[in-house]
C-alpha cells in the first residue's frame, strides 16, 4: 500500500535572512521559528526590506509552510494583569509578523493560573484570544498547543483545549499536537496503532481532527505521565521508533505539517538524521 508523507520540518533558529538556507540544509518541507527573541516580552519587526529578501529566497526553496512560535513568556491564564496584557501585546505583535511575513500562524502555549481560579483562567484566555484577532486581521492563525501538564498549567487535556476552541469559535483558531508533551502528559501510556486511533477519534469528536494543523514530533526523555517536558531524537526516547510508526500509520495526520523540536545528534537542534527517521516511519505502514 502507498502511503502519503505529510511535510516533515523542524523548528529552525536564525532570523529571517539565514532561516530559510537552514532549513532547507536538513531537508525540511516546513519550519517554525521564532518570530523575535522568544525570551523577551519586545518583539522587533522585521523591516521591509528583511521581509522582501526572506521572500525571495522562500518563494525559491522547498519550503511549502512557515509557522512562527510565540515568545515563552506568553500566559493568557495569568491573574497578574501586567504579564496578561504583555502576553496579548506579545501575541498581537507575534500576529502582525506572522502576516507580514506570510506565515500560517502562531502557535503558543497556553499557560497556567498558578494556583488562581481555573474557570477564570479559561475566561481570560478566550477573552485574549478574541482580543488579539480582532486587533490583527486577517487570515493568520493562532495556534493553540498542548502542554506536558504539571504546574496549574491549562492545555494538558483534550477538553481544556476543546474548551477554548469552542468558546472562541473562531476559524483562525488552531491547534499543535505535541507528541511529547502528550505523552508526558498521559494522553497515552504508550503510542500504538490502538491508542494512537482513540486518541484522534477523541479529539475528532471534542474539536475536529481538520482543527490540528501541525504535528510537533517529538520523542520524550521521561516517561509517560511525567509532566515534565524533556525533547529527545526521534527513536532515542520513551516514544520510540514504534511509537512514531504508529502515529505515522493514522492517515488522518498526513494533511498536518510534522514539525521536529529536537536536540539533534549533535546537540544542534534538529538536524537531517532526525528528519530522515522520522520520514522513515511512513513507509509501508
Ligand atoms: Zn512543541
């Protein structure tokens, strides 16, 4: 049986001039970056002429979609209204990027209340969500991505994401399957062909499997339940080479973009090898 590749990319570092040349040194079809300093609540936007080059040179390489990732620092859940506002700025200006530079989107991590109220943390978030898409028209997404749980932190569950989706309802808002953090989150004990179908069904029927639009492949250096968010080489990890041919074998995540955030064999980041393998487990399922 002939099976379909998704486009396989990783997380690629380098600012807009050299990300492109980066990505395509490791054979990667897709990449995230960061849209500006991910540890910093400024956000730099690139100017007209960064922006045309970047162009370009994208228009001319094999890459087929960007994806931008928003700053660490973001927590639409807080209760301390500084980092709330700061959060949505950061968000806002992330987007206006994303636009410019002619990205799908932002994914972003949603946070914690950190010991206040969940329910009003899950308001704030919806309310900031709303707030940053009315501030950036357009088309451009905000990506919702699932966590590795632990901490008061909100996205661990698939109705905790289901929750925002649908309150926002909106068609910009998104979803980023970690496959990590999923599993350090105990989504499952283990990807098999049997969990790996339960586990899609159910996010099929909370908030439509067409939602998920990025897949972030990632082994995991701990082990399921965890909730301690520790990347690893695809195969080198708990999830295991058997763990990514079962996800790869759900043909329902062959339309999302496979985005690599691992450390590399060499301690680089994402490199060729990991793209290789993890290409490697769609064959012949
Ligand atoms: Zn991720």
């Amino acid at each position: 049986m002939k099976v379909m590749k998704p486009i396989i990319g990783a997380h690629i570092s380098g600012g807009l001039s050299v990300c492109v040349e980066n990505a395509e040194r490791i054979g990667a079809q897709t990449m995230q970056i960061f849209g500006s300093s991910p540890r910093m609540w400024r956000t730099r936007m690139p100017l007209a002429d960064e922006v045309a080059e970047y162009k370009k040179v994208l228009g001319k390489s094999s890459i087929k979609k960007v994806f931008l990732h928003s700053a660490y620092l973001v927590n639409l859940a807080s209760s301390s209204p500084d980092i709330y506002s700061f959060s949505i700025q950061s968000l806002v200006d992330h987007l206006k990027i994303a636009d410019v530079i002619g990205a799908e989107g932002v994914i972003f991590h949603l946070g914690s209340t950190k010991g206040g109220d969940r329910d009003e943390g899950f308001e704030r978030e919806v309310l900031a969500i709303k707030k940053v898409l009315s501030t950036v028209p357009g088309g451009t997404q905000l990506i919702m991505e699932n966590t590795a749980g632990g901490g008061d932190k909100i996205g661990a569950e698939i109705s905790d994401i289901a929750r925002l989706l649908n309150s926002v309802n909106s068609p910009r808002v998104k979803v980023c399957y970690d496959t990590a953090h999923g599993f350090e989150a105990g989504l499952v004990e283990s990807y098999t062909k049997e969990s790996v179908k339960k586990l899609f069904d159910e996010f099929d029927k909370k908030l439509g499997i067409e939602n998920i639009v990025a897949i972030h492949a990632n082994d995991s250096k701990t082990i399921s339940n965890s909730n301690h968010d520790k990347h690893e080489n695809i195969g080198e990890g708990h999830i295991g080479i058997n763990g990514f041919e079962a996800l790869a074998s759900d043909s329902r995540l062959h339309d999302k973009a496979w985005i690599l955030e691992v450390p590399g064999f060499d301690g680089e980041g994402s490199d060729k090898k990991n793209i290789e393998i993890l290409s490697s487990c769609f064959k012949g399922s």
